[in-house]
C-alpha cells in the first residue's frame, strides 16, 4: 500500500509507469480525522470523527464498490469542561435497571421455589390416588405445563434491563474518554432494550377491565403464533433470497 504525504501528494499518480499500473489495483481507502464543537442547550462538546471510504476495484465485477464508515467519540482531552448531566443520567440509569432486574430475578427465584414445592408434593401423592389425575408421573406433564410455573413477562424485563446497563455503561464509559467502542453495538443495545421494556409494560394492561381479554388472548396465544411463524420463516427467505439474487 502506498501512504500519501505531504511531500509526496500525487503519490503513485505522478509517474510515467501509472497506466500500467491502473490496472493492478485491488483497492483504494481514504482516512481522514475531523475535530468539531457541538454546541448545545448543555454547553460546548468536541468530537472527534473518523471517516473511511474504500474504493472495491475486484469485487463487484468491474463496478466499483464504495464503503463509507463514520465512527464519532467525545475529545476527553479537549479542555472544554465536561458535561456532568449524561454521566448522571446513566448512571440513575443503571440504577434503576439494576432495581428492576433483581426484583424480576427475585420473582423468578419464587417461581423456581414454587415449582419444586408443586414437584414435591406431587410425588407424594399415593400410587392409588394418581388415578384419578390426567398424568400418572411428574416426567409425564408437557413441558408447556411447567413453563406456566415461570411468567414469561420477566423474562422480557430481565433481557431489556441488561441492554439497558451494558449500553448506558458504554455511554459513560465513552464520556470519561476510558472506553471507545463503534456507537453501532450501543444502538443495537438500546434498542432491543426499548423494545423488550416496552413487551414488559404490555402485562399491566390487564389490570384494566378493558384490556383483561386481550391480554390474556396474547398470553395464552403466545407459543402458537410463535410456532406458526417459525414454520412461515423459510418462506419469507426464499423470497428474499430470491429477490436478491435477480435484482441486487
């Protein structure tokens, strides 16, 4: 590879062998860095921005393949005066989803109890009395059965609240300028946080009158539409595979 310099501008362009040249090449990436103030309602921030093109000679078939990439961090060595109300903000965050996940944790640790409670007390019922009951055995209750031991709405709680205490960790991480990291991973992070928060809020609706049935459809209907969209998933693909293969 060759690295342009001031000196040497043109670089490989000023030669006379250049045409010859031309065609070797695989592959040309332009870096940049760029510093700018942000300035808003909360006071003056400095990023810093690292930009990259790449120019793909060899694997799109004679077209040329471009790829942008943008990565942005705050400039902790700047000398602005930091910002205090984000890191504040995270970590109330934190705090609250920590809360929030130990209570869901708790609450799954009594389902756990009552499980093996039920489990107990159901081997101890006399080999005569098993008649009357739907399964003879513990081994012999569906698993669907066992699992309505478990609230599946924690579940989603528990999932949300740790994407919510990773990503708000790498937000103030990256303003105290220890921990850089591509805000890509925190977005993703944040967004199934979000989506799976905003599941959980769902279970309360029932405690309107209104909205009781609904709820319970949902639960009650959870694995079976589940199931029936598992089931349609290869379809959908290779109709996607499809459409990528005759007009990409």
């Amino acid at each position: 590879p060759y690295i342009q310099t001031v000196h040497s501008p043109l670089g490989p362009f000023n030669r006379r062998v250049w045409p010859d040249q031309a065609f070797r090449v695989q592959r040309i990436q332009l870096q940049f860095v760029l510093r700018n103030i942000n300035v808003n309602s909360f006071g003056p921030v400095q990023y810093i921005w690292s930009f990259s093109i790449i120019y793909d000679f060899w694997k799109s078939g004679g077209q040329v393949g471009i790829d942008f990439k943008a990565d942005a961090r705050v400039d902790s060595s700047s000398g602005l005066p930091p910002i205090v109300l984000f890191p504040i903000l995270n970590c109330a965050l934190i705090l609250t989803a920590l809360l929030s996940l130990i209570l869901s944790a708790k609450h799954l640790f009594k389902n756990r109890q009552l499980y093996y409670e039920v489990k107990k007390r159901f081997e101890c019922i006399p080999g005569k009395s098993m008649a009357q009951y739907p399964f003879q055995s513990w081994e012999a209750i569906p698993m669907r059965v066992k699992l309505k031991f478990f609230s599946y709405w924690n579940v989603f709680n528990i999932i949300g609240n740790i994407c919510v205490i990773i990503a708000a960790g790498l937000d103030l991480g990256e303003n105290f300028g220890t921990l850089y990291i591509v805000s890509y991973a925190r977005q993703v992070l944040l967004g199934v946080a979000g989506a799976f928060s905003c599941f959980y809020l769902i279970r309360y609706l029932q405690y309107s009158q209104k909205c009781y049935m609904l709820i319970q459809v949902i639960e009650k209907s959870f694995f079976r539409v589940f199931r029936f969209c598992f089931s349609c998933a290869p379809i959908y693909l290779g109709y996607a595979l499809c459409g990528v293969a005759l007009f990409s």
